[in-house]
C-alpha cells in the first residue's frame, strides 16, 4: 500500500513538473538559480539528511532525475552527483532532495536601491550533499513578469545576498511565500550574517530555515552563486559581445547603474575570457565567472523548452559539481594550512602529520582525487568545452595542484625527518661498534698472551660481543656460531 502510494505521489511530481514546463512555453521570461555551497562541520553516519536538514525535512523529498541528464553525464560523474550510482557507501552521504511544500511558491525580493519588488516563481528549491561533506542550497526561481535587463540584473545581484557586505550597503528583503501565499520566512539582509552569533538576528533566517546552521559551514564567498537565463529577442549582443556593457554586467552580476569595468580593453579581455559563443548566430551565449553561468538567447521554442530545460538539469547538475569541487579544494587547502602552522609550532612533526593521514581531511583528500578530480564529465562536445572553460575560470587545476604541492612538500618534510632519525642511529651503532672493536682488541691481546689455544680465545670473545654488543648479535644464531667454534678447535687438537 506504501510503494502504491509513492507511486502515485511520484507519478503526480512528473505531471506536476510537465505542467510547469508547459507554461513555460508561454510566459518565461527568465530563470534564476541561487546556488549557496557549504561545508558539513558535524557528521551523522547513520543519517546525513538528520546532520544538516531542520526538523521540518518531511518536506524533503527524492528528486527524480531527469533521464536526459542521466544519458548527459558520464558514469563517474553520476557517481559523484546521486546516491544510486557506484558503490553502497554512497548512500546517505551523496543526496539530492527538493523541498515539495514550497513549489510553485513566492521568492520576493524588495530593492532598498529603486524601491522595487520582484515576484519570483519558486520552481525548486533544492538539496545536494557530496561525499567530500560539501553540500549546496539551492534556490530555482522563474520570472514571468519583469522583461527589461535592468529587472534582470537586480534580481540576480540582490536575490544572491546572504548579508551586508559593507556598512552603507543597501540591502534587499528576501521573503519566502508557499503556493498558498502564506509567509514562510523573511530576511532583511541588512540584519543577517551567514557566521553563528549569540545574537539570533544576526543568522540569516532563510538559510537557518532549511539548514542546521550548527552544522555547517557557508564556504567560497558571502553571496551565493548565480545561474541566470535571460530569454530577449532584441537585446543578444550577437556581434558585439566583447564591448557589450549589459553583457559584461550580466556575467558579472552587477547592478544596470554599477559597471565595475571602467577599461574598455580590459573590458574586452574579460569578456573574450568569460564567453563562450559556439552559437552566437542562432542568437545564444554563454557567460561564465567565478561566480556565475549565464545564458543570454532569443525567445524561440528552442530557447524555451530545450535550453531552458537544460540549465535546470544539465548545466546545473555540472554547474553544482563544479562549485562542489571548488569548495571542497578550498577546505582542504584550509585544513592543510592549519596543519602546517601547528607543524611550524611544534618539535612532534612526525606525530602531527601522521594525525593527518589518519584524519577526515585526508580522507575527503583521497576522495575528491577518486570520486570528483576528473577531466570530462560527458562525452558531449559542447559539455567538455563548458566544463574545460568552467575549470579554468573557478581556477580548479591551479587550486588542486596547491594542494597537492603542499601534502607533497609535507610529505617530503616527514621524509627528511625519518632519514635524518636513520643518520642518528646508524652513527650511534658505528660508534658501539668502533667502541666494541677497541675493546676486543684489547681482550684478543690479553687472552692471546694467557691462553695458547686458539679455540678457547674465540669462544671467549665470542662471549664478550654477545655480552657488550646486544644489538649487533642476533642471538638466534649464537649456538650455530658457538657451534662453528667448538667443531673447529676439536678439529685442530685432534690434528695435533
């Protein structure tokens, strides 16, 4: 009776999800997605959902995986995405859940800058957790109302906000609505903070809602990532995309009054950097900075309902294994800075590093090289070239090889130890041994001159080096030696 029930309830989320798609055929003028990576600081084995979810989770729910998505990404990729791929120890640790009580809500935004508020369809808003204990909030919003670029540009500069960032910043009111339009959670942003406070007004209420903040750690920067599609016929910059003003600003999520490029050169670099323009002439391109994936096409049928699709799936599946990458590298590197400070202040480095090989940060180390370092995640053309462009402006190459050059040189550190250690002892044992070398001489003379038999003085100096070098004698083979001895003296006297 359970399974019928899941059942329906799962055949009732994809007719649900047909019916949005269906009207965005119609209305869709853009779509915002407002990605917040962080870092899980307190872990539950049985159940990662309990360590980082609020107790109002029996909203959460598995996301169904679109199977175009499943057919877009390659088999590791998919390991590292969803919990149902790859080996059993995924599970409970790599998720991905929607919050089902808040679809088809409100996401308000009030701009303190024009006095305006923005309406924002609640699509999804998404869970993900990694195996690296790196997770991502997400917020998929759609606008149906507001069709100038100046619109666009605020919503995804003031919706992204997590606090005050300066003192005489003007921040929006963010306000969370359900699909009955009654209030969920409101935040002036003004009166947040993403780090834990004694004060409760200074946690930004939004996060708190559907995050253990205890738990967590908010990580890369002190707003969250964009991803904008931004549907206009008139506006694309087809052909001049690499001075164009409200491209750069769309890129770079600036205000329409605020371009933080006042170089036409640089201007121009930056732009030939973040653009990918394989299908410019159908009227689409493609933005990507450190903090935000654009999309910029005309209105087309395409554009609606295949591009658009594909930024909800496709690009934000690669988009969120990116950002995963980035902040787990990122925490690492963090945790090894902090090792190598505690080394620098201590004598036991041996010791402290390794407490490292055995500890979490090492593990997660092994796995983000295992489960989440690779070079391609599809074998589509135009998925390796999103990924590569991707990579390099979130600077992952450059971020792993710090790391790796920093465990090396740890490692090689912990290796100097050890050899200089080796050095000490075996400078110690040939000091015993030249000490043990006088001393027998010394003997030999002495029991030459007493003893006339050649047998008796070997068996007498055999007796000494056991005695005085016990860490140079193997004992096990002392009778076989002593053995040797005897025979030889009773073979010389018997040939006398």
């Amino acid at each position: 009776m359970e399974k019928q029930k899941d059942e329906m309830e799962t055949k009732k989320d994809k007719n649900s999800e047909q019916e949005r798609v269906e009207e965005n055929k119609e209305t869709l003028i853009s779509t915002h997605i407002f990605i917040l990576p962080f870092k899980i600081l307190k872990q539950c084995q049985n159940n990662r959902e309990e360590t980082i979810l609020r107790d109002n989770c029996c909203s959460w729910k598995d996301y169904i995986i679109n199977p175009d998505t499943e057919k877009y990404l390659n088999k590791y990729a998919k390991e590292a995405l969803f919990s149902n791929y790859g080996d059993s120890s995924n599970n409970n640790r790599v998720i991905e859940k929607y919050y089902k009580d808040i679809r088809n809500g409100v996401y308000k935004i009030f701009d303190k800058n024009s006095n305006k508020e923005y309406l924002l369809e609640i699509e999804d808003i998404k869970i993900k957790g990694f195996d690296t204990n790196v997770g991502t909030l997400s917020f998929i919003l759609n606008n149906r109302k507001y069709k100038k670029m100046e619109d666009i540009l605020s919503i995804n500069n003031q919706g992204r906000k997590l606090y005050r960032a300066y003192e005489t910043e003007k921040c929006p009111i963010i306000t969370l609505y359900d699909s009955s339009g009654r209030e969920i959670v409101s935040q002036d942003i003004k009166n947040s903070d993403i780090v834990i406070q004694e004060n409760e007004k200074l946690q930004n209420k939004i996060i708190s809602y559907f995050l253990k903040t205890e738990n967590i750690e908010i990580i890369l920067d002190d707003r969250m990532f964009v991803m904008s599609h931004y549907l206009e016929n008139d506006c694309v910059p087809k052909n001049s995309w690499k001075n164009h003003e409200n491209w750069y600003k769309y890129i770079f999520v600036d205000r329409d009054d605020d371009l933080t490029c006042q170089d036409e050169e640089t201007m121009e670099k930056l732009l030939k950097k973040a653009t990918y323009s394989r299908w410019k002439n159908y009227g689409t391109l493609y933005g990507i900075c450190r903090y935000a994936f654009v999309v910029w096409t005309d209105e087309s049928p395409f554009s609606k309902n295949i591009i658009n699709l594909h930024l909800k799936n496709h690009y934000f599946q690669l988009v969120s294994l990116l950002i995963a990458q980035r902040a787990t590298i990122i925490s690492l590197n963090e945790g090894m800075n902090a090792l190598i400070n505690r080394i620098l202040n201590s004598e036991k480095i041996e010791k402290e590093i390794i407490e490292y090989d055995e500890s979490d940060e090492f593990k997660e180390y092994l796995i983000y090289l295992s489960k989440m370092n690779f070079q391609e995640i599809s074998q589509q053309e135009q998925a390796i070239e999103l990924y590569d462009l991707f990579r390099e402006q979130l600077k992952i190459k450059e971020l792993t090889e710090e790391l790796n050059l920093k465990i090396k040189s740890l490692n090689r550190k912990a290796e100097r130890k050890s050899d200089k250690e080796e050095a000490k002892r075996e400078k110690e044992i040939q000091t015993k041994i030249e000490r043990f070398g006088v001393l027998l001489t010394i003997i030999g003379l002495l029991t030459g001159v007493i003893f006339k038999e050649t047998g008796i003085v070997k068996i007498l100096v055999m007796i000494i080096i056991i005695v005085f070098s016990k860490p140079l004698i193997n004992y096990n083979e002392f009778p076989k030696y002593l053995k040797e001895v005897v025979n030889s003296w009773k073979c010389k006297k018997n040939s006398n």
